[in-house]
C-alpha cells in the first residue's frame, strides 16, 4: 500500500443532491519508492509508510496514519548477508553469553558429563577397561572452554564502528577471535594482489556502487537538480548531447578524428576537443514579397558546426 498507493472506498452516504447515497472515495497516494526500498533510510532521514491500527479488525485500516520508519533497504541486506555485519555479530555474542552465564547451560553439561560417565562404564563392563582418562579430557575442556569469560570487542571493517561484549565465555571468545584475524589477514593479504580498490577498507562492491550512483546521477535530469541550470534558462545536459552529437561525432564522420582517438584520449578535456569552426553567419533570401532569414544549422560532416568555445584547439 505504501508502494503502490490505494483507494478507500467509505461507508455509503447521503449524495449531495438529495437523490439516493454515494460512497465516498479516499485515495491515499504512494509514499514510499522503489529507491526507499533498494537504499532504505538514507540522510537521517526516516522512510514514510502507512501504519493500520493494531489489531487486524478491516475497519482500523479505513484511515492509516503515515508513520516514519527507520528502514533498511535491500542492498544493506545483501550487503550483510555476503560480507557479514558486525551488529550481527553483537547479537550472536550476546546471546552465547546470556545462554551460558545462567546454572540452566552447567546444569545441562552437568547431566552430558553423567550420560557419558554411565556410556563409558558400560563400555568399559563390555571390553573390561574403564577409560577415566576421557572424563577428565572431557571435564577440562568445558572448564577452560565456558570456566572464565572475557569482555570481546567487534571492530565493523567498513565504517570503523567498535562494540564490545561483556561475559563471554572464554572457547568461544578465543575460537573467534583466531578464525576473524586469520580470515580478515588472508583477504588483506589477497587485496594486495588482485583487488583495487580493497574490500576490507572501502566496503563490499565499494566500485560497483559508485559506478551506479554517478550513473544515477548523471542520467536523470531530476537527480541533477539545479546543477542542469545554474543559469535560469540554461540546459546543460541538452548542451553537451548537441555538443558531442554536432561536434565531436561530426570530426568522425569527416573523418577529421578516429573513435579510437576519443576513446584513448587521457583526458575528458582532449576527448570531446573539437575542429569544427563557429557557425556561419545566416543567410537571407527572398522568396516572394517576404524576406526570410535561415540559419545554417550544424549537422554530421559540415565545417559550419560547433557553438562552444571548446570546439576550436
């Protein structure tokens, strides 16, 4: 509904002029767009959605008010889901520690350790050997393991953004630990030779994201704003298709100038440098009674072309 707009349809209700009932019509608007929905809230600013009542009677949702939300669009959630998310990471070490520092988790290694204890004598009945030094493995392990809990600090990569957790268990802690620094070092180490620019310190598809905002801001008028007409009446897009279009493509079809030169040149400054000359002045011929003056306009393979400044090197 927020997506895509909707039409309540009221209550009948008496018409206006008397004759018979009509029902009134509420159309609600859409006020979330597809980009809200890619990016989420962006700017400090909160995405708008309409909000039914609580509960799930079809009458609450007659009049929803528009309510601001904190949303996260899908590219942060394909984002988090492939190159992980150190929030998620917070949660899952709060919880391993809020399950392990109650007596509910010792009692529970407590009734494993017996289960075994009774497995093993019953094996050792059989084969007539008693392992005891397998309890004692067992019993050290969850001792240095889940025994003591540190405090653990969870550093985001990308935006620098430090957490630390309280009371974790000391194995699971460490067992982290080591696997984040080995991991983290070996894609440093593999950036250094086959990744510009780094993933660890410009963020997931950092490249790939900036291709498609200059891309969105380039190719929409609407994205360019007041930047398309810094002067009331100019039209700076319009300006630069004619340029490239009556200019510099006009050099490749009189063959004054190859693609390939445009294409190689080592700046933007040399690839859309032009040769034409300024336009001709226009010229007046009568026809009849009337006197009518034609401007030469520019086309592909005529001298009489460019308007800019920049067309003559």
């Amino acid at each position: 509904m927020s997506v895509t707009g909707s039409v309540i349809v009221g209550a009948p209700e008496p018409s206006p002029d008397g004759r018979g009932s009509n029902n009134r019509i509420t159309p609600l608007p859409a006020i979330l767009s597809i980009r809200d929905l890619l990016h989420g809230s962006s700017d400090g600013l909160d995405a708008r959605v309409y909000r039914c009542a609580p509960s799930r009677d079809v009458h609450d949702c007659l009049a929803p008010p528009v309510q601001a939300l904190n949303l996260t669009g899908m590219i942060e959630r394909v984002r988090t889901l492939l190159a992980g998310d150190a929030a998620f990471l917070t949660q899952i070490l709060n919880a391993v520690a809020a399950l392990t520092g109650t007596g509910d988790f010792r009692q529970l290694a407590a009734v494993g350790l017996v289960i075994g204890m009774i497995l093993g004598m019953f094996q050792g009945l059989v084969n007539n050997t008693l392992y005891f030094g397998r309890f004692f493995v067992a019993m050290l392990v969850y001792m240095l393991a889940f025994g003591s809990s540190v405090s653990v600090t969870v550093e985001d990569s990308y935006t620098g953004a430090v957490r630390v957790v309280d009371n974790v268990p000391v194995g699971p802690a460490a067992v982290g630990a080591a696997m984040s620094n080995v991991g983290f070092g070996v894609t440093r180490l593999t950036e250094q030779a086959v990744s510009t620019p780094s993933m660890t310190g410009q963020g997931f598809a950092d490249a790939l994201r900036t291709l498609a905002g200059v891309r969105k801001a380039t190719l929409s008028r609407a994205s360019l704003g007041v930047a398309n007409a810094p002067v009331p009446g100019r039209d700076v897009e319009r300006s630069l298709v004619s340029y490239v279009a009556d200019c510099v493509l006009a050099d490749v079809d009189t063959h004054r100038r190859s693609l390939d030169d445009i294409m190689q040149a080592p700046d933007v400054v040399s690839a859309l440098a032009s040769d034409n000359v300024q336009p001709s002045p226009p010229s007046t011929r009568r026809a009849g009674r009337r006197r009518r003056s034609d401007a030469i306009r520019p086309g592909r393979g005529s001298r009489a072309c460019c308007p800019l400044p920049s067309c003559r090197r």
